[in-house]
C-alpha cells in the first residue's frame, strides 16, 4: 500500500470518527432535553369533548407515514401516565400536511410537539420544516408577556444548538427568542429578523380544508 493510499484511509478513519462522535454527542443532548421534557409537570387534558383553538403546525420535508410515526412516538411518550397531548394528523387537499389539537394543549406541550417534529427521533438525516401558529392567553406562565393574547408564529431557528429554543413572532410582528427551559431568558425584537405571516389553514375549521384525518392518542 502507497504512502498516498494510507494517508487517505487515514483521512477518512479521521472523518469517520469525527462524524461519529458529533452524532453520539447530539444525540446525547437530545436525550437529556427529552428526559428534562418529562420533568415538566403537565395537567391532564379533558377528552370528554373537542376544545375550540386556533393552534396549528404545518409540516414538510416529511411524508405522511413518517409524519405519523412521528406523532405517535411523541403521543406514548408524552402521554405514559396521562394523557397530556391528543393530536390530530391533516393531509390537505392540496397535499399538505398539518397537525392539529382538537382538546386543545399547555404553551410547554405546543413547543415540544413542534420541536420533536422537528428532531423526530430515529429519523435522523432527515430535515424536515414544521412552523407552528397559535394564541395564548396571560395565564401561560412559560411564555413571555410579550406575546400574551397576541397570534404568533413559531419555529426551531436554523442556527438552534441546544434542541429547545424557539423564535416567536405575533401579529404585531414583535419577534423573540425564548429558551423552554429558561423562560427568563428570552429575548424580544422589535425588529425580528422573520415577519408575521397568517396560518394558511383556519384550525378552528378544519372540515374546510382537510382531505384526511387521523387523530393520535398512543398511550404510553
């Protein structure tokens, strides 16, 4: 073997290892933020019937099948000793896909269903896009005042590291940066860098525009 050849597998044995540890080491972030997401004491949502809301994701980058798989991992993991999240999985007639919460959800479970969609476990190498749309009220402790009683649009930054920050923009087009597990910590822009835009689907409607439904309990 050349000195050429051995320099070269010896390159690759190097990105190879590098590759790997990053993996290992994202992975092994993710798994702390999930275990940290069980902390969070949720209540129990009442399925005895639909709660009217305008909460909404839509998602690409993923196909039906792996959208689903997606949300039911999240359902049983979520919802082991109560259920906490029903979600409902929409196929549009146009193709698109979008989640809805027809019992309606906490501010804190809204940002992990939109992270996970993001971050879906054992689908890694794939990038898929989910932007979230929904309206709190002042009672969500979690989430900044700012953004209180105001429609907002959110999304995982590109530039996310830590697997739990989230960018905020309401209808007055007053962006934040807001850290799930440092609610304190979040910082509001007066001139966000993403402008407001409207969901393009009516949530509180969703006879009007879906094509499919399929609504996810899985019990843990």
């Amino acid at each position: 073997m050349s000195f050429d050849v051995q320099l070269i597998y010896a390159a690759l044995l190097v990105l190879f290892t590098v590759g790997f540890l990053y993996r290992y080491r994202k992975n092994q972030v993710r798994n702390k933020q999930y275990r940290e997401q069980g902390k969070l004491q949720v209540a129990p949502i009442d399925t005895s019937k639909p709660i009217p809301n305008d909460k909404l994701i839509v998602v690409s980058s993923l196909a039906q099948g792996q959208l689903l798989q997606a949300l039911t991992d999240f359902c049983e993991a979520r919802n082991e000793e109560v259920v906490t999240v029903v979600t409902e999985l929409v196929v549009t007639h146009d193709g698109r896909l979008a989640v809805v919460f027809p019992y309606d959800i906490q501010f804190s479970v809204f940002c992990e269903v939109l992270n996970y969609l993001v971050y879906p476990i054992g689908m890694e190498g794939l990038e898929p896009i989910a932007i979230g749309w929904a309206t709190y009220p002042a009672e969500e402790e979690i989430l900044p005042k700012e953004m209180f009683a105001k429609p907002m649009m959110m999304f995982v930054p590109e530039e996310e590291q830590n697997y739990m920050q989230f960018f905020m923009v309401n209808s007055d087009n007053l962006g934040c940066h807001l850290q799930l597990f440092d609610p304190n910590g979040y910082k509001v822009h007066q001139n966000p860098e993403e402008q407001y835009m409207a969901p393009p689907f009516d949530a509180s409607n969703v006879d009007a525009w879906a094509k499919e439904r399929v609504e996810i309990v899985s019990l843990g």
